[in-house]
C-alpha cells in the first residue's frame, strides 16, 4: 500500500514538472481525442450505411489509400519538421480536418479515396512532430510520463468520443423524425455528428498558437535534410523499424476495421459498437497510465515486450468466441496490453537517437507502420467481405508474436547503454 501511495505522489510530482509548452499540447490533445474517438466509432458505419451504401471491401481500401499515404510521406514529413519545427508542423497538419469534410458530402468512390490520401498526406505531419515536440518539452525523469499522459488524455477522451459518436446520430435522427438504426438509419443524424468531430479537431488549433518555442532550436539545412546526413543512428533506426514494420503488417488485418467486425458478426447496433469502442479507450487510458510505473520497475524494453505478449492470447480470443460480451472483454484486454507499450517504446526511440534526427527518426516510424498496414486493411476488407473473421485475426497474433522476439532481441541491452551515457 505504502509502495502505491509512493508511486502515486510520484506520478503527481512528475505531472506537476511539465512545462507551458507540455501543458498547452496537452489541451490539444484533449480536444483532437474527443474528435478522434467521434470520428472513429461512426465514419466508416457511415459508410456502410444502406442508404451511401459502401461494403467493406471499399471502406478497407479507403484506409489503404490513407496508409500508403501516410506512410510515403512520413519520412519527408519528419525532414520538414527538422526544418520547420515542431509547432508549426502541428499547425499544418490541422488542415487536414478540412479535407475531412469534403468526405462526408461527396460520397463518390474516386472523391473518398483521393480524400483519403490527403487527410494521410496532410494529417502525418502533426504525428511525426508530436515525439520530437515533447521530447523537446521534457526532461528525462518525466519524459515517459508526458509520452504516457499525452496518449492516455487521447484514449480517455476517445472514451467520451466514441459513445458520444455511438448515440448522437440516433439521438439525432429521432429529434429530426428521421429513421434510426444501422440498417434503415437516416445518414442525416451521422453527417451532422462528423461536422462535430471536425469542429472539434479544429478547435485544437487555439492551444497549439499559444506554443512558444526556444529561440535556440537549430533549424536545419535542406541540403543535410535531403541526403538525410543529419541521420547519426542509422542501425538504431533500422531496429526500431523492423519490429514496428511488422507490427504493422499485422495490424493492419483487424484495427482498422474493428467497427465493422463487430457489426458484421456479432450484428452489433451503432450504440454497442460506441460503447465497446468507449470501454477500449477507458481501459487503455487506465493502462497507459500506469505504463511508467511498470517501465520504471522492470524496464522500458520488457514492459513492451511483456505487454505485447500478453496481448495475443486475447487476439484470437475475439474471433473464436461465440458471443459480443465475451468478444467485447477480450478486445479491451488486447487493446489496453498492446497499446500501452507504445508511448514507452516512443520515449526509448527518442533517447536513443540525437536531436537533430528526432522528427527524422519518428517519420521512419510512421512509414514502418503505416506502409504494411495499408496493404493488409485491404486484404482483410476482402475476407471480412466473405464473411471469414478467422483468419485476419491469426495473421496478427503470428505477427505479433515475431515482431515482439526481435524487439527484445535487438534492444535487450539499450536501457544500460542509455544509462552509461548519460552518466
């Protein structure tokens, strides 16, 4: 108990520590979360509404469309940010909303899928800044404590998105006496929630004006940039991506299409699939917060490979089993364990490579990631088409299970180099 109490005051002394700029980002946070988790539970029902009438297959090569781009702009995008500084890149990539809106109105699938693109090409920028960003804005004591909190204020948030977005609609409709429900609901009732989602994401312009930078950052040539010799850790960097690279391949398979997974076996209505969706983000944000503890007690590296570990069993739990409710208490577990090991294998990316190749570092990790994941979404748009959820599910938890071996493998002996050079 004495131990908890200790570790509690801890984790407030840390919180307490952050800095305006840390502060700031964190609002923004908050208000890209709540729209994130809106926009997330309800766009792609939206789509595979009767009345727009888009099936999986399509949806799963829309998120395709905004993978591949994310992924081939992610390394450019973190040379930019090298270039331009954090904040700003934060600032350009809220434009990416506005795109956003288009896809709600114009629902032809060659304006979906170009839109698509460009929310990838756009949106990237503000996620390659973010590590580097707080980095920047943090010491080392409470650095994974800003990585952990500004993933779990997302989550948490998400929390409310997703079942604001899983009853709005409907709540909507029946104000406007419009037909409800997934099968014959009006799209009236969904497009005015998304216009929500979008307003909110813009919203989060405000804190990140309030920015202020140092004056002393050093903006980077474009000449070092392009031949990428700012680039000091290439091995480093090459290790991270593998495991990441893989992960991805195998994400790719059941996330981004979760929502649909639900509906189309388990005929879960928009309200349950807000709710499970807002249950995920409340245990993730749980999890994510108590992450830096569990990396200070046994290490950054084990508590990733350990958290994804445990994660895979509950993988394949999700598609064997025969009902929503138990479908529904594996998919928290398996989203809670995985993803808490992402902000403490961010803080590690970030201390393991120099400064001046940060944002640099981060783009190589958005294009590892999103580059195999957008070739398997469409792979698994076709199975869940045909109605096979078994085999996606497989995929990952084989993915899963390779990627996690190497991560310990390459990076088992990080924490003490790490710790050799700062001392």
């Amino acid at each position: 108990m004495l131990q908890i109490v200790y570790e509690a005051k801890k984790y407030v002394q840390r919180i307490g520590s952050f800095s305006r700029n840390a502060r700031l980002y964190l609002v923004a946070i908050i208000l890209q979360g709540l729209s994130s988790g809106i926009w997330g539970v309800i766009f792609y029902l939206y789509l595979n509404l009767p009345e727009i009438g888009f099936q999986p297959d399509f949806i799963g090569n829309m998120f395709t469309a905004n993978a591949i781009a994310t992924g081939l702009i992610a390394l450019p995008v973190g040379l930019l940010c090298e270039r331009i500084g954090a904040k700003r890149a934060m600032l350009v990539s809220q434009i990416s909303s506005l795109v956003s809106l288009v896809q709600i109105v114009t629902l032809q699938s060659p304006i979906l899928l170009l839109t698509s693109l460009a929310t990838g090409l756009i949106g990237t920028i503000g996620w390659v800044a973010s590590m580097p960003f707080m980095t920047e804005n943090s010491q080392q004591k409470e650095r994974t404590y800003l990585f952990s909190l500004s993933w779990a204020m997302m989550t948490i948030m998400g929390v409310i998105g997703s079942f604001v977005g899983g009853i709005m609609p409907n709540m909507l409709n029946t104000a406007l006496g419009l037909p409800t429900g997934g099968e014959i609901g009006s799209a009236t009732g969904y497009r005015i929630t998304l216009v929500i989602a979008i307003a909110l994401a813009l919203a989060a312009t405000g804190p990140l004006l309030l920015i202020k930078e140092s004056k002393t950052i050093q903006r980077q040539k474009v000449g070092t940039l392009l031949s990428l010799k700012n680039i000091k850790s290439p091995s480093t960097i090459i290790k991270f991506m593998i495991p990441t690279g893989i992960i991805g391949f195998g994400a790719g398979f059941i996330v981004p299409l979760f929502n649909l997974f639900f509906r189309l076996k388990f005929a879960a209505t928009d309200e349950q699939v807000g709710t499970i969706f807002a249950l995920g983000n409340v245990t993730l944000g749980i999890f994510t917060i108590i992450a830096p503890m569990l990396a200070n007690k046994i290490g950054k590296v084990k508590a990733v490979v350990v958290c994804q570990y445990l994660s895979m069993p509950f993988i394949m739990l999700i598609t064997v089993t025969p009902n929503l409710t138990s479908a529904t208490g594996a998919f928290l577990v398996r989203g809670a364990l995985m993803n808490m090991a992402g902000p403490i294998s961010g803080t590690l990316q970030m201390e393991m490579v120099s400064e001046s190749e940060r944002a640099t570092t981060s783009g190589f990790m958005v294009m590892a990631d999103m580059i195999p994941r957008a070739i398997t979404a469409s792979i698994s748009g076709e199975m869940m088409t045909v109605s096979d959820f078994y085999t996606p599910f497989l995929f990952t938890t084989a993915t899963y299970f390779v990627a996690s071996s190497l991560y310990f493998v390459f990076f088992r002996r990080a924490e003490a180099k790490i710790s050799r050079s700062s001392g």
